[in-house]
C-alpha cells in the first residue's frame, strides 16, 4: 500500500473506532491481565499450568467475516483490529488481546543479489496451496559466483506516514507502537538453501559438494547476522519481551530481557530479543549430517542474541542430546507432532527449556466432524510425556475448518478441562 491509498470514507471511520474499542476493552479485562502474569512466570519457569495457544493465521479465512470496508487502507486496519477480537470471542485460548495497535518498519531486503520467480497454484476457491522456486543454483561449483551480499533500506516515510494515518483514525483508543517483524522467521538458513537450490541439490551438496555448502552456510549465516546488525545501527530492532511473537507461535513475555545495557543506553542489541530458529528441511539427514552441515551456523545465529525458540515442525529427538541441546540462550523447543514426546520429557525435565508442544493439525483441520475422544487421548499422551516439564501447547498449521468453525474453540476447551484434570 503506498500513501496515496491513506484516506478512508466517514463510515468506514465510524466501524474502525467501534472495532477499537471493542478490542481495547477485551484488552482491558482481568482475565487478560492474568494470561500476561501467567506468561511471566511460565517463560521464567514457574508458571503452575501449561499455557495454550491456537493459532489463528492459517484458517482465519474461515473465521473472520467478510470486510465491511472497501478502501485499501480501511481494510488493513479492519483485518488488524478483527485478528484479535474474533480469537477471542471465538477461541478464548491464553493469549493476551494487545492494549496497543501495531505497525511494523517497513523493511526492504534483496537477500541473495538474484532473482528467484516463484510459481504459484491456487484451488478452487482462489487460495494459493501450492508454489515451486524456479532456483537460481544449479550446483554450487558452477553457481554460487552469482550470489551478492544481502542490502537492505528501510522506508522511513513510508512507516511514519501509516503509523500517523492509524493515530488519527484511532490513536485516542488504541496507542499506535511501530515494531520489527521483520527477524521473526527470517533466520532459517536451510529455509533459504532450499530456495536457491532445491531440496534434493542441497542434500546431494552435502555428498558431492561439501566444501562449497559450507561456504553458503557462512554466507547465508553472515547475510542474517549483517541484517540484524544493519538494523541495530539503523535504532530499527524493536524489543519482543512482551505481548510479542517469539518463535513458532510463542510468546515473548519475559523480566530476563532486555539486557543492562540497554536499561542505560536505550538502544536495541541483538542481545535483548528473543530469536527464533528451525532446520525443518533437514528430517531426512542423519544426526551427523546435522551437526556437520548445519548446527554450526545455527550455534553462530543464537550467540549474539539473548533467548532462542527452536524448531517448527521438525523432531527433534535425534539432535537434540548432541546438538539443539548446546545452542546458546536456549530457552524453548518444539516438540513437533512427528517428535518422541516421550523421550523429549525426560530430556527437558530440569533442562532449563521449555516444552513446547505443537499438537497434530489433523484433529481441527482434517474432516467435517471434530474427533473429540481421539483428541483427548492425544491430548493427554502430552500431558503425561510432559509431566515435569514447564509445558505450552501450541496448534500450527492449521489449514481449513471443513465448514465448522466451532472447532478450534473445543480443542481449547478440551485441553483445558484436561490441564485441570491431570496436569
């Protein structure tokens, strides 16, 4: 959106301000002001109960209604202010309704120096379920002369003039904070291999090519570590220790950060966030492999920054011991629907990191009906693989509600009534 599309209709003026006040006094309820005292004490490692969280991004088509506004500008806000306020409503699990409206820096980042067309499929419907990379590297002897260091700018105007446009349309209800997500995913080197190579070049690299992989592991690793050093010298990072997204699905709420330093200088470091890792593109190497080819790089990423959540969808049970266990400032891992939750609660049991669980997606988003009782036994193997541990739980990848929208609600409610009952 440029800022010639800045002006909305009185009437869409008149619902934004409704629908902002709506969610600054869901931010204003106590039980919002328990959830943030119960995220406190479960990042620190001290909460009494496992925090719970549904994540709503993935299916939100099938839960929030059709936009009333027409305007580009109007619709993003309306987008923005609904996200909460429906999760709420309609899910009621742990996370915290902002007291704060959100706008983020806009960020530009041409990562690699080279162009990587993406096709895209979309059904029936018109989303998009499907994309292929046209990859720049064919092998990395012949190719990786083509790779650029990472430059980025920052479009200062263009933030500050959305961030006015949004203070006066509800700034007297919502104060407007300007963040950075722009790190949240963006540190997943294997993510990014994969883009410029394929998933079957890189694991034939590893075999055929070892020397020059390593050496795109070092650029990659060196292009992440001179974005977020860009941004620390352009006053752009933006602390995540609060009601802020801090790893997959996670959140930041914690006293540990920010660091001293910035106590006195007031300047944002690498040092006082949170970062966020995964290597899911590697499930199918061995635990050697991983230690070879990519837990170096990973060890390198988390150094410099003050707590790590790591993984997504991957298991983590083979690496673990030998490797994710050692990343510096580790504080969460995900413990995935294809990871040993047996094994992973031993493990974390007096680790100092948190079990973060990501339920299979298949018992809310496969099937018309919702598998209440298959839900609560899944639910529960959790529970007692945990037992011991500083526990959230957290359903991702969540796709469609085959026309019930109901269902994430139940999950929520069951798995409560089963926290209440044997955790």
């Amino acid at each position: 959106m440029t800022n010639r599309d800045l002006n909305i209709s009185p009437s869409e003026r008149s619902y934004l301000r409704e629908l902002a006040r709506k969610q600054a006094g869901y931010a204003q309820l106590p039980i919002m002001r328990q959830r943030t005292a119960l995220w406190y004490a479960h990042n620190a490692l001290k909460a009494n109960r496992p925090v719970i969280v549904m994540e709503m991004g993935t299916f939100e088509r099938d839960m929030l209604p059709a936009p009333r506004c027409t305007s580009p500008a109007a619709i993003e806000i309306e987008r923005s202010l609904l996200r909460p306020i429906v999760s709420h409503e309609e899910i009621d699990d742990d996370k915290v309704v902002p007291d704060h409206f959100t706008v983020y820096w806009r960020i530009h980042l041409d990562e690699f120096g080279v162009e990587i067309p993406t096709d895209r499929g979309v059904d029936q419907e018109g989303r998009m379920v499907g994309y292929h990379w046209q990859h720049p590297i064919r092998t990395l002897r012949e190719d990786f002369h083509i790779l650029r260091p990472a430059a980025f700018r920052v479009d200062r105007e263009g933030t500050l003039a959305w961030k006015a446009f949004v203070e006066e349309v509800l700034g007297d209800i919502l104060p407007v904070q300007v963040k950075n997500n722009s790190l949240n995913w963006h540190a997943a080197l294997c993510a990014k291999t994969v883009r410029l190579m394929s998933l079957e070049k890189m694991m034939l690299a590893m075999l055929d090519e070892p020397d020059e992989l390593h050496a795109l592991m070092r650029y990659l690793r060196d292009n992440v570590l001179a974005y977020a050093k860009w941004q620390e010298q352009e006053g752009l990072l933006a602390l995540n220790n609060a009601n802020d997204y801090a790893g997959a699905g996670s959140y930041g709420f914690t006293t540990e950060l920010p660091t001293e330093r910035y106590k006195r200088t007031g300047q944002v470091t690498t040092h006082d966030l949170w970062l966020n890792l995964n290597s899911q593109e590697t499930v199918s190497i061995s635990p050697r492999m991983y230690g070879e080819y990519v837990f170096p790089y990973y060890r390198d990423l988390a150094e410099p920054f003050g707590l790590v959540y790591y993984g997504c969808c991957e298991p983590v049970h083979t690496i673990w011991k030998d490797y994710v266990s050692k990343l510096p400032h580790l504080r969460k891992v995900s413990v995935s629907a294809w990871c040993n939750e047996e094994y992973m609660g031993e493990a974390l049991q007096g680790a100092g990191v948190i079990y973060s669980r990501k339920p299979s997606p298949n018992y809310v988003g496969v099937g018309v009906s919702f598998d209440a009782e298959g839900f609560r036994a899944h639910i529960a193997r959790t529970l007692k693989a945990a037992q011991g541990c500083s526990l959230e739980i957290i359903f991702r990848d969540i796709y469609a509600l085959s026309g019930d929208r109901t269902k994430p609600g139940q999950a929520v409610r069951i798995t409560r009534e089963l926290i209440e009952k044997l955790w």
